[in-house]
C-alpha cells in the first residue's frame, strides 16, 4: 500500500510537481496520509534496530522526506491529507 503522489497544484504554484512517498490508508483509500506514514516510518526503523534482514532505509528517507515536505507548506495543496475525502486536484 505504497503510494506515490505528485502535487499537480502546489500552494500558489509553489513546489507544484513535488512528489510525494507515504502510506495508503487501506487499499480504496485515496492518496497518502501522514499519520499511517510516520507510523510505517516508526515500525520500519524498529524493524531495522531488531536486525531486520530487508533494506528499508531507502522508503524510510523517501517518506520522512515527503513528511517534510508536506509539513513545510500551508495544506492548501493538491495531496490528499487524511481527513480529507477526494484529493482537491480529482
């Protein structure tokens, strides 16, 4: 349930094109949402401390990156938020 999302508006134009790496919500759901995000973020850096014998890091950094990202913006953005419906760009 990775999803990547691209941020066709962006806030007045700015970072318009951002893409975006995070969790689904469930496999109907539309787009990221960042509270799953930071939880499978949490989850994966544990699995990595218990020895976990997958490399994770590379989606650890993209979705910590997107969580960045998105947090540095007023959500008046295209990305679907989690207690959004519809993605405002659909």
């Amino acid at each position: 349930m990775w999803e990547t999302d691209i941020d066709y508006i962006g806030n007045n134009g700015e970072q318009a094109g951002a893409k975006y790496e995070g969790v689904k919500f469930a496999a109907g759901g539309h787009g990221i949402q960042w509270e799953v995000t930071s939880g499978a973020v949490l989850g994966m850096i544990e699995f990595q401390r218990q020895g976990g014998n997958v490399d994770v890091s590379a989606k650890i950094h993209e979705a910590r990156d997107s969580i960045k990202l998105d947090s540095s913006l007023p959500h008046s953005s295209s990305i679907c938020h989690g207690w959004q419906h519809q993605c405002l760009a659909s």
